[in-house]
C-alpha cells in the first residue's frame, strides 16, 4: 500500500467526519482530490462538510461538481439544494430539490424541505402539496404538519391551521408536548375519547396530582364546576412559575399592556392609591401599579410565583391565600384593586365581585380581565381547564355587586396556536 493510501482513505475521512474533527476530516478529503480529482465521492463529501461549516459558496461549488461527475445520488442533489437554500438561491434550490426526489421520492424530509423553498418564492398551492406529499410518506412525523399549519395561518385559513397543529402535537414524541397539550390536540382532532383516556391514565398513576382529576371534570362534566380548585390552581402555577412570563410573552398576552394603558390614562397621582393585585402572579402588573401605590398588597395562590414576586421588592405585603377568602375576610381598604388573567379560574363571580366592593373605598376601581364567550348564557369550564364569561353576565355580577362599568371592551386576551383568543377589559367604579 502506498503513504497514501494508508493515511487517506474514504473510510478514515469519514470517521474524522462524523467524530466531529472537520478539520482533520477536510484534510483527507483534499488529500483524495490531489491523488485523483475526478474523485466524486470525495467531492461530495467534502461539500456536505463546507456546507456544514457555513462556507456555503465553496460548498456550492464542490458539491456541483461533484454532481457533474455522478448525478445518480438523490442525497447529493439535497445537499445541493440545502445549500443552494442557505445562500438565498431558491429557484436554484427548488431545482436541486426535484432533482433529488426525482430519484428517490420516498423521503419525507425531501418534501418538507422543498416546500419550504416554494414558500418563501411565494408558490404556497405547490407548497401546500410539498407538504402533504410528506406526511402521505410519513403521518407520525409532526415537522409537516406543523408546517401545513403555519402556511394555512398565513393564509388566513384558522381552522385548518388549528387541526395540523393538533395533529403535530399527537404525531411528536411523548416527551415533547405536556399532557394538557396533547389532550387538548385529541380534542381538536374529535378524538375527545383518546384524552379522556389519557388523563385517566395519569389520574391513575399520579392519585394526589390535582391536574388530571380537573381536566376530567372539564372533558366530561364540565357543568358540575364553579370554580377551579385551590390545589389544581397552587399546582399548575407553582410548575408554570418559572417559564410564566416568557411564554405568556410569546403567547403575546395583552394584560400588561391593557394595565399599561389604563395606567396612563388616569390621573392618579404617584403613589397615591392603595392598591391590591388579586392573582397577582410574579409580579408582572405589579410592576405597571407600582408607581401608583402607597401601598402595593399582592395575593395569589403559589408559594413558586409568590416567591417570584417577592424578589422583585414591589409589594408592601404578599399573602398566600384564594382570592375569594382573602377579600372576604381582610378588612382592609382599597383605592383600586387589579385581577388581571385570574377570572378564567373562577366560574361564577358574584361572590368574588361582592369581596371587591366591600374591599374598596367609595369611587374606587376594580379593573380584570375574562375571556369571553357569547355563546353561553353565564360560563363555561373549557376544555383547557380556564373558564370563559359571557358579557351580559358579567355586567350583571357587576351591577349587582354594587359596581358601575366604566370601560369594558371586547380584546384580544393572547393568542393559541397561532389564534386570538378573545375577552374582555373591564373597568368597574364601586358606587355605595
């Protein structure tokens, strides 16, 4: 054997390659092109390494010349136009894509890929059959459907895009998605038995765990609840403290912002309200009340988001304790009093909003937020765990309660799966 051939094999660049050393891996593989440069596999391979390095134009060039040498590979062609992808040379890209699947249409993730080209040339309908084409192929693969998903929200079309989303959820691996998730995807799917089923089976195996036990009740009676237990409420958010705000940043959750803009539309003077914050989580409306407050007192449920709150030295006073019990009980007094995103854990109201009033200083404001659904007479245990509030019923808790709605508008709450979901901002006065 010559030095060459000893120390500059295929199989030794390869190993190099996939153990990581591309340097090392480069050097063999150019050692190959200098003994023979009409060596196309070497070629390739040495391309797929340039284009994994992000020198994209060398491996543009080595990989067509690679191709020029053997077309016969439909996994050169991808290569090619994964590469052809990255450098903005989509028309290029889609070409070397059906090149690829001309060879070898069975592979999901050619599809995939050259859907995503044709999207971003605007070619959606061609797009659209990229897509399916891939989960024909491959129906337990979840990237198709959540990119059909993506395109049809694009398109406006809501409804489309809310059943791939589900049945990505369902395709994905177990560990990838939460139970509730996946319920709530079985339930979008009409397949409503399978998440019954599913937290049967984790009631089973977790007995003091009140999540499952609640959702249950919101599969399949939904209509014995008024309220979501303490436990079920303390548990979801002392998991959900840690990841609170930025998922209900990216959920682009408007209470702040509806707290914000209620703020600057006042006249209060700094620091001249006493104020509560009901549900009062991490503190996030705490931090647009704050400037207002002489003093600030915060009540929520979980020892984890209270803990979060606490760091953040806004509130004069933190009290672990229901809502309910907390403005029945304390005999304090308020000037204005927030229950931003906590309603959709309460059924009905007339209880919480009679603790208001008696909480508040004659002419004080009690501001919140529900989620909405008109389609109901008063409200409704969702399929999410979260309860939705009909207007007319809410304006009648509040009128009977002794309150007089000074602002109360239809919004946009936040956003799932890529859907507004809608509710309402209220603004209420206590008249004595």
């Amino acid at each position: 054997m010559t030095e060459l051939s000893q120390t500059a094999s295929l199989p030794a660049a390869l190993q190099k390659h996939v153990a990581g050393d591309f340097a090392g891996a480069e050097a063999v593989y150019r050692a190959l092109l200098a003994a023979n440069p009409h060596d196309a596999q070497a070629l390739h391979y040495l391309g797929f390494l340039l284009q994994q390095c992000d020198r994209l134009t060398e491996a543009r060039d080595t990989l067509l010349a690679a191709i020029a040498l053997d077309a016969g590979h439909s996994e050169w062609h991808f290569n090619l136009g994964l590469t052809l992808f990255r450098l903005g040379e989509l028309d290029a890209a889609v070409a070397a894509y059906l090149q690829a699947l001309a060879r070898d249409g069975s592979k999901y993730f050619y599809w995939t890929n050259l859907g995503v080209a044709l999207e971003q040339l605007q070619r959606d309908a061609e797009a659209e059959q990229s897509f399916q084409a891939a989960t024909r192929l491959d129906p337990h693969c979840p990237d198709a459907y959540y990119l059909l998903c993506n395109l049809c929200r694009k398109l406006g079309r809501r409804e489309e895009a809310r059943r791939y989303n589900a049945q990505g959820i369902v395709a994905a691996p177990e560990a990838c998605n939460s139970k509730i998730l996946v319920g709530q995807a079985y339930h979008d799917l009409g397949q409503t038995d399978k998440a019954v089923a599913l937290f049967q089976t984790w009631a089973q195996a977790e007995p003091d765990n009140p999540i499952p036990a609640h959702l249950l009740t919101a599969y399949q009676a939904p209509c014995d609840a008024t309220r979501c237990a303490d436990d079920y409420v303390a548990r979801t958010f002392d998991e959900f403290a840690k990841s609170f705000e930025d998922t209900l940043t990216r959920l682009q959750y408007s209470g702040p912002s509806l707290a914000r803009d209620y703020v600057g539309s006042q006249s209060y003077g700094p620091a001249s309200l006493d104020v509560l914050d009901l549900g009062c989580g991490t503190g996030w409306i705490g931090e647009i009340l704050k400037p207002l407050a002489r003093r600030l007192v915060g009540v929520d449920l979980s020892a984890a988001m209270l803990e979060k709150a606490r760091a953040k030295q806004l509130y004069d006073a933190l009290h672990q304790s229901d809502i309910e019990a907390f403005v029945r009980d304390s005999g304090e007094q308020y000037d204005l009093v927030a229950c931003m995103d906590t309603l959709i854990y309460l059924g009905r109201l007339d209880a919480l909003f009679a603790g208001v009033h008696a909480r508040l200083r004659a002419d004080g404001h009690f501001l919140f937020t529900t989620e909405s659904h008109e389609a109901i007479d008063d409200f409704r245990l969702n399929i999410s765990g979260r309860y939705s509030h009909a207007g007319s019923y809410v304006q009648l808790a509040l009128r009977n309660a002794g309150f007089a709605i000074t602002d109360m508008r239809e919004v946009p709450i936040r956003k799932e799966s890529g859907t507004p979901v809608l509710g309402h901002f209220v603004v209420a006065r206590c008249i004595q």
